[in-house]
C-alpha cells in the first residue's frame, strides 16, 4: 500500500528585540522609626571575642616580610635585652657597693648573719643575670645585624666588604671584639646614609662615643678579671671597687647600644608620619551638647 509523503509542519519566525538595561529598582520607601529591634531570643551572631589591634608580623609569616620589617621587629627585641642589661647592671653595681660598705664596717664590729647573706645573693643573682642578658642581648644584635645589612645593601646599591661569618669572629673573639663591631656599625651607618661606596666612613658622633664605650667596657672587664686572682685582702676590697664601676659602665654600653640601634633603624625604616593613626581622642573642641531623649516614640517595639 503506497503512502503519500508528509509534509514538514510550517515554521512561523518571530523576532523580538535584544534585552536591554534592567528595569531600574523601586525606590525604597522607608516607614516611620518604631525603635531598637527586638528579639525573642538572644542573638547568635556577633564579632569574635577577640581583642582589636593593628595586624602585626608573626615569627611564621617572618620569612616573607621585607628586611626592613625584619629591621623593625628584631631591633625591638634587641633593645629589650639591652635595656634588661642596663637594669642588672646598676644593680649589680649597687650591690657592690653595698658590699664595699658592709666591709669597711666589718673592720670594727662584727655584721650579723642575715645582711652578709642578703648581700652576697644580691651580688651573685645580679651578676649572674647581667651576665645572662649581655650573652642575650649580643646574639639578638646579631640576629639583627643580619637584614640590617641587607636594607643597607638595598638602599645604598651595594653590598659590604666583610662577610657575616667575619663580623660574628670579630664580635666573639677577645681583643678584636673591640673593633670590629665598631667598624662593621660605621660601615652600616655609611650605607645606610646612602653615601657613595668608595668613601672611606666617618662614624657619627653617637656611633664613635659608642665605640669608645664598648672599648674602654671590654678592658674594665678584663682588668676586673684579672684582678680577682689576688689574693691579698686589699685586693679583694679593691676588687669590689673595680666591679662596680665595671658594672656601671657595662650600663652606659647597653644604653648607647640602644641608642645606636634606634639610629640604625631610623635611618634603615623610617615610619611614615601618614600612616600614623591616633589611637584615642585627645580633645574635642565646639561640638554641640548631645541631645537628650525625654520620650518614647509611639509604636516603639522593645
């Protein structure tokens, strides 16, 4: 049986315009104040207990911030070690000097138990601590000594003569150690100051009052050293006499050390004024009085 072909249905083309722009949103219409939200519950959501602050560099995060960053934050540590140092060392000073005077007192009377042993742990504790914090304080130096001398390289477009392993020599071994800090400190001021490489540094007025401290700190320790292996009674007196004032000078080292540092860093990090922010509002001055709310609002939901 022979079937006729179909035929295809017809097709009807309709055209309609691209999509424009959306329609513009209603404007919002507010309604009338009705007072604080309300709640039927109390809420779950809110900020973190967390205290506010200004995002710091963290020791994980330190191997990605800049040296100068690394400039700022192990100079703070540093200065913190050094400052603990001053404060041993006046006391360890006093308290040789307290002892100087319990032994002049010694000479016509007898002194009871309890001072000479309050004296003798005051002297000891004191040392030990001043001792403890100087070995701190030369290792955080140390420590940041390192991206001092890399931000001085970048600023100034070139690098130092004298490798770190030779500055940590010259910082450890006796009688050099008089120096070469001295020297490798007014080779980073040099630099820092971004003057041009072949010329020969001139240390600053801090920078050499600093040098010739820690000099004249190295030997008093040396002769204080020296001196305690007498062993006539004399000497031994003598001897608190020489700590004291070696104390007191280790003081006046720690204290230029600080200084020197803030220099440094100044001069390697400078802070923006801009970027200062206050903290806390110093004084507000023609503000109008704050108006007072005498009633409810109408309708108001509490």
């Amino acid at each position: 049986m022979h079937y006729p072909p179909q035929r295809p249905a017809p097709l009807d083309w309709v055209a309609t315009p691209p999509p424009g722009p959306p329609a513009p949103a209603s404007p919002r219409r507010f309604g009338p104040y009705l007072g604080p939200p309300s709640y039927r519950s109390t809420p779950r959501w809110g900020f973190p207990a967390l205290a506010w602050r200004w995002p710091t560099s963290v020791a994980a995060a330190e191997s990605t911030t800049s040296a100068t960053e690394q400039v700022r934050t192990r100079g703070r540590l540093a200065m913190g070690a050094l400052v603990a140092l001053a404060i041993f060392s006046v006391l360890a000073a006093g308290a040789e000097a307290w002892r100087y005077v319990l032994l002049l007192s010694a000479r016509t009377s007898a002194l009871p138990r309890g001072t000479v042993a309050a004296s003798d742990s005051l002297v000891v504790t004191s040392a030990f601590a001043s001792v403890a914090f100087g070995i701190a304080a030369a290792a955080l130096l140390l420590w940041w000594l390192v991206p001092a001398r890399k931000a001085a390289q970048e600023i100034a477009g070139y690098a130092s003569a004298r490798p770190m392993w030779q500055v940590v020599v010259g910082v450890v071994v006796p009688g050099i150690n008089l120096v070469v800090p001295g020297a490798v400190v007014a080779e980073l001021e040099h630099a820092a100051m971004r003057k041009p490489g072949d010329e020969r540094p001139s240390p600053s007025g801090l920078v050499r009052t600093w040098w010739i401290a820690l000099a004249v700190g190295g030997v008093a320790f040396a002769v204080t050293v020296l001196w305690r292996l007498r062993d006539s009674v004399q000497a031994k007196a003598d001897g608190v006499l020489i700590s004291a004032a070696t104390d007191l000078i280790a003081a006046a080292v720690a204290v230029l050390t600080v200084l020197v540092v803030l220099r440094i860093s100044a001069l390697l990090a400078p802070v923006d004024p801009d970027s200062v922010r206050l903290m806390r509002v110093i004084s507000v001055d023609g503000a109008p009085a704050p108006e007072l709310r005498t009633h409810r609002t109408p309708g108001a939901q509490r």
